[in-house]
C-alpha cells in the first residue's frame, strides 16, 4: 500500500469508528464486518469481496498501536485525506502531486532548480517521499530494514477466522435450569461431513435462547469461527418458569378452600413444603414461597419464589351423602350471589 493510498484512504470510515475509538472498538467493528464481507458468505459477490479486502486493511492498520501513529500523522499532514494528482511539473492540467506537497512542506518547490525530485523508493537520486516520510517518524528508508516506510504498512490484512455456523440442542426443563452438556451434531455448510461437538450450555439458559460458543465453528486461517446454539426446553409437567420464579397450579378441594388447610406441595428439587390455605380462598388466587425458584446465578445461593396459583376442584360425581351435604350448603347460603353486580360492572 502506498503512502498516496494512505493519504486517500479514511481507515476509520471504513471500519465505522470514531477517531478516538481504542483498540477493543477497532477489533469489534472489524470482527462484525468481515464476518458479513467474508467470500464464504458472499460467494460469487466481487464488491463483497473487494469490501472484505478493505475492513483488512483498515484494521492491519488501526488494530498497530505505532502503524496507526503513523497513519494519523500522515492524514493530519495532507488535510484528513485529499485527493492529489499524480501529474508530473507542468502536466496540463495536473494538479498538485502528494510528492509535490511535502516538497512544499520542506521548501522544496515544484520543479524549483536545485529542488529534489521525490520520486519511487529505490530511484536514482534523491530518496523517494517515502523515505522523507520514513525519517519524520524514525524509520527506515526504502533500502532500510523492513522495506518501504518502515516496512509494516503494506503488509496482508491480518487472517480471517473460519464460518459461524449454527444448531439447535433440546434439553429438559431441569437440565435447562441446573446446565447440561450437550452433544451437537453440525453440518458442514461446504458438504463435508458433519461434526459432533459437545457444548456445556448455561445454568438457567431459557427456552428461544441462542448460546454462542466460541470456536466451535468453521475453521480458518485466523482461528475457528464459532458455534450459535439454539436452546429449545421441553415444558415440565408441574411446572412453568417466569423469569427467576416458577408456577405452578395447586389444586385445592372445595372444603379445604372454604375452611382452610395446610397441604402438602410439591418443589423442584424432589422435596415438599407444607403450606396453610386459608378459610376461603378463591381459586385463582396465587400464593407465594420465598426461595423456592430458580437460582439466579452459580455464585450465589438466592433464588427465585415458587408461585402457586389455587384452583379448586369440584367433584365430578356427586350422589348420596355428598349430595345431600352440597344441597345442605346451598340452602345455608342461600341468599348470597356470586354474580351480584356482574351486570352493572359489564354495563359500565
């Protein structure tokens, strides 16, 4: 890459970072970008590819703490990076030459007598702008270790990593909630045979949840791309997960919910907890164990509530001494309503 290339090229606009962006910021944006440009995604797309090509550049540079120094010093000099002719003194209608610039820098002028021609490394004469450039940053010339400019600005863009690839794991309520290791089989998306790679997934990984596990994808010359997982928990059938809390439904018997009781209630670690329904309670209503939920994190012990939503049973058969117990109970409360004021409620 040339010194005009520089001068012409905004490696910050093509990476789409600020100025001021440090080194973790160029290696995200570069990562996301040749990600997106690399030729495996874009086949047969030759602006993608020249993009690709691009992001390389711009990150072999910005990603060198002292390359980027350079950088930056030669845009400040040339005004943040016009454009400038390649005409030689007195081309018709030739404009001023990046060479002829830094000529002027020096008191040099164009064509000026005795003035030094700042022409390609190596060439007869005076050292080539290059070679000044060289010297104003303390490298090397073009005969000098390390090549034109010090050596490092037209070198490769650093090696892409390998294809992201994707799947899917289905596990169990309680593996989703406790972690689990998984077996994945992952196709090769160039037709090769599949892979069998297995994946530790994270404690409390929800259902629809994409786990990325790094370097477990395609590889590359610059490394393994890395593996997206797809987690699908299968229901439990107890109970169903809100957040760091759990639900479940607790049937109650109709005399239990009109006198009260204390029931047995089933938690997930395979143990039961005792809990008092009190006299009257409607189905519907949701009572609440402390601590008896998910656990919120490995490194720590709290955890979530247990909730657990009253529905009360009504017998399906009911004949001889039920009966005459419910119609009993009908006559004694009689003149209560449950739909009292249903309809006015509706009406407003």
């Amino acid at each position: 890459m040339s010194m005009q290339d520089w001068a012409e090229k905004d490696f910050y606009a093509v990476l789409g970072v600020s100025h001021d962006a440090d080194t973790a910021e160029v290696k995200k944006a570069y990562r996301k970008k040749a990600r997106t440009l690399h030729p495996d995604a874009n086949p047969g797309d030759p602006a993608a590819e020249q993009r690709f090509k691009e992001v390389g550049e711009a990150y072999a540079v910005l990603s060198d703490p002292e390359q980027r120094r350079q950088y930056d010093g030669v845009r400040a000099m040339v005004g943040g990076g016009a454009r400038f002719s390649a005409g030689g003194a007195g081309a018709p209608g030739a404009g001023a030459g990046f060479e002829d610039l830094l000529g002027g820098l020096f008191g040099q002028g164009r064509g000026a007598p005795g003035g030094a021609r700042f022409g390609t490394p190596g060439g007869a004469g005076a050292g080539g702008f290059e070679d000044l450039l060289g010297g104003l940053f303390n490298q090397g010339g073009a005969g000098g270790a390390g090549g034109q400019f010090g050596g490092p600005f037209g070198g490769p863009p650093p090696p892409a990593h390998g294809q992201d690839l994707e799947a899917s794991a289905r596990v169990s309520f309680r593996a989703a909630l406790d972690g689990a290791t998984v077996t994945l089989r992952v196709p090769d998306p160039r037709g090769g045979p599949a892979r069998t790679v297995n994946a530790r997934l994270p404690q409390g990984v929800r259902d629809g949840q994409k786990v990325r596990l790094r370097g477990k994808g395609m590889p590359g010359p610059g490394g393994a791309g890395d593996l997206l997982v797809t987690v699908h928990v299968e229901p439990h059938p107890v109970f169903t997960r809100e957040g760091d809390d759990l639900r479940m439904v607790l049937p109650v018997s109709f005399d239990e919910a009109v006198l009260g009781a204390t029931v047995e209630v089933p938690t997930l670690d395979g143990s039961t907890v005792r809990v008092k329904v009190a006299p009257g309670t409607p189905s519907g209503r949701t009572l609440r164990l402390k601590g008896r939920g998910v656990k919120r994190s490995r490194s720590t012990d709290e955890r979530g509530d247990l909730l657990l939503a009253v529905e009360v049973v009504v017998p399906q058969r009911v004949d001889g001494a039920v009966r005459e117990a419910v119609e009993a109970f009908a006559k004694a409360t009689a003149g209560e309503d449950p739909r009292a004021g249903l309809a006015d409620r509706a009406r407003s």
